[in-house]
C-alpha cells in the first residue's frame, strides 16, 4: 500500500491531530506528532456531541475503545419563556438523535489509539516548509524533520495552513458564544429540567439568540453513570464584543424561563468560557506534500456541531486515501478531492444557521410544531445536517455523515 513506509509528521496533538496519528498508523505510516503542550489536555475541553453513525464506526475501527462514556439521546426539545409569565414553554420536539461526548475523555481515547506514533511533548513548532527532496520540513527549537506528508492539525491559527493559503483571516460573525459545565447537583432542585435532559437535547430560544443545553460523562473516575450539563449560548453582547462571563447570567436572567436562568446563574461551574464566533475555509484542504485538518483547515460556527466531527471524518477519509492511493500526492489529491467541498459547505450551513438563530431569529414565542418544522426547513435550505434529522430527510446527508 501507499502508505507503507511513508514518514508522516503531524502537528499538533488535539483531538484532530491524534485522530490523523491513528488514521496514519492504520495505514502502515511511520507516524510523528508534534505536540506543544507538554501535559496532558484531558481537561482543556467542554461538551460536544457526534453522531450516532461515526461513533459507532469510529469504535468498529479501533480509533475509540467501546468503553469510552457517552450520554446519548434521541430528541430535540424546543422551549422558550412564556409570555407574561416565566415558566418554560415547550413549542415544539424533533427526532434529533446526538451522542455527546468530554472533549477531554474523546481527547484520551484518541491518544491512546494513538500510542504507536511517536509523540514529541512540549516542542511547539515554529515552522513548517518544503524540503528540497519534495517532501516537507517541520522545524521546533530542538530538531528540523523531513516528511513526505505533513498534516497541519495545528488549529485555527495554523502554521501549516499559511504554506496553502498565507492570506486566509477568519470572518467574525459578529456575535458569542459562552460555553460552560456544570455539575448534576445544579439541577437538583429543578426536577422537570432534569427529567427532560435525561432523554433529550434542549434548545431554549430567546430573542436575538438561543442556548442549547445537553447531559455528558462526567469522566475524573465518576463512573459510566456520572454526568456533567453543558451548555452553549449565543447572543450578541453589548458593543459586540465577547463581554464579561457575567453577561451570560445577566442574559438568563432577563430572556430565559425561571428554571433555566437559576441553572446558568450557579456559581459552580466545572468549566466556562466565552469567545467571538468566527468561521474560515481554506481554498484546498491538501497540495502535496501537506494535508489540513480540523480547524486548521476550516472553522464553522459551532451551530453545526461539527468541529470535533469534521476531524475525525477528515481522519477517516485520509486513511481511506493512503490505503487506495498507489502515492503519496495521489492520497492527498484523493483527500482534497473531497474534503474541500465539504469544509465550504459546513461553513456556509453555519452562517445559514447563525442568521436563523442569532442575528434574525424568529419570534420563539409563537412557535409550534408545524412552524418549527417549516422553519429548519428553510433554514437548510435543501443541505443537511445530523442535528437536523427529520428536516433533511432525504437530503445529502455529508454532515455528520459517517
């Protein structure tokens, strides 16, 4: 095969540079990964989800072991505050099914399926470059490596991408996201959130934004049983910038019903941040002898839940690639083939669905069913997305596609 003794550098060593560490190792690659941080990144990371499909393949091919906890669920629930007063309103529920995931126990998993490249801790990169032999250079403070393919798994400030696309800035949406976990315990007093969150993913609409709530494993030893909430909400904050943490309280407080606002006001958070939103695409996401994946080679806004999705299905087709291909340039022409397209679709279905639910976001509170389901409808606008799953029946289904 192709792959079989070709000397493969990665950089960066996240979710989406090991899961290529694994996809190279599959294919009989001699593998190295470069990785700034010196310690572990377990804890770097906050609620996501994936679909059922590619986790299921993912756990059938080796890259995740079948004992990594998820908390999936099959429904979307609508809700909204209720005019006049501040109880919930429920408006509409979808068959929506997501496995959430720990960025952190996704992150171990992968890295542990990861265990025969050869991992290279606490050396940042600080350039990557053509070697006169036709492959590339990856360059730390300590060492200069020849590789015939590099893979810039570097995020979204990638060195790696500047070789295929030096101009490339990211677009800002004009609005933010805060994102946060928090223990069970929050929920204790608050019986009928729990109880929905159990079965469910909630998205609670407000006007100019909306916040979506979900259950994960908890990991840190609590056991296939423990759970964590995450959430992500989105607004724009005064002056359009990211603001304060507090802001998002303030946000609940003002828009969500009761039950809700008291969850997001509790002062334990197990993690919180809170960021601009912003998307790019690169032009190629591969040109021999360099490869781009996950956010190096594109970021979509996190409406699709597809950050940590698209690297693992960029993993997935590059091991597809080195196993079909009879080279090396004709691995990465394979992969560009189809990677390309799919990271501008993921970035306009993101912008469609920020317009849809953060800068014209409809009037939740005369919402049902029916105008639900006419509204993802629209929204989609004959592309898909696994969130979406009875939206988009009979569509394309290249998000969250396995």
């Amino acid at each position: 095969m192709a792959a079989t003794g070709l000397r493969m550098g990665v950089v960066g060593g996240s979710i989406a540079g090991c899961a290529m560490a694994v996809a190279g190792l599959r294919a009989g690659a001699d593998v190295t990964v470069h990785e700034r941080s010196a310690g572990a990144l377990q804890d770097r990371g906050l609620g996501i989800v994936i679909p059922p499909s590619l986790h299921k393949r993912l756990v059938a091919t080796g890259y995740l072991g079948a004992a990594m906890p998820t908390a999936p669920v099959a429904t979307r629930v609508w809700l909204t505050r209720a005019a006049g007063d501040r109880s919930a309103r429920e408006f509409a529920r979808q068959p929506s099914p997501v496995t959430p995931c720990n960025w952190g126990l996704l992150w171990q998993a992968l890295r542990t399926a990861s265990a025969g490249a050869s991992h290279h801790r606490g050396r940042p990169v600080v350039s990557v470059g053509r070697a006169p032999s036709g492959g590339a250079v990856v360059r730390t403070a300590r060492s200069e490596d020849t590789y015939d393919i590099v893979v810039g798994a570097d995020g979204h400030e990638s060195l790696t991408r500047r070789i295929l696309a030096p101009d490339l800035r990211p677009t800002p949406a004009g609005y933010a996201v805060w994102r946060g976990t928090l223990p069970l315990d929050a929920l204790a007093e608050h019986r009928r959130p729990l109880e929905l969150l159990r079965g469910a993913w909630v998205t609670i609409g407000f006007p100019g934004g909306h916040g979506i709530f979900y259950l994960i494993p908890r990991g840190d030893g609590a056991g296939p049983d423990g759970r964590l909430l995450a959430y992500a909400i989105y607004a724009t904050p005064p002056g359009g910038a990211p603001g304060e943490a507090g802001y998002v309280r303030q946000l609940a407080e003002e828009h969500f019903p009761q039950e809700w606002a008291e969850i997001v006001a509790r002062g334990e958070h197990t993690a919180m941040t809170c960021h601009p939103v912003a998307d790019l695409h690169a032009p190629l996401a591969a040109e021999h002898p360099f490869l781009l994946a996950g956010d190096a080679a594109g970021v979509t806004r996190p409406h699709t839940a597809s950050g940590a999705v698209k690297a693992l299905q960029d993993a997935l087709c590059l091991e597809e690639a080195l196993r079909t291909s009879d080279s090396a340039a004709g691995a990465l022409r394979h992969y560009a083939r189809e990677r390309t397209p799919e990271g501008a679709r993921l970035v306009e279905l993101g912008r469609r669905l920020g317009r849809a639910q953060v800068e014209k976001t409809p009037d939740w509170t005369t919402m049902d069913q029916r105008t639900v389901d006419a509204w993802c409808r629209a929204t989609l606008a004959g592309t898909s997305s696994y969130l979406y799953a009875d939206a988009d029946a009979g569509a394309d289904t290249g998000a969250g596609a396995d």
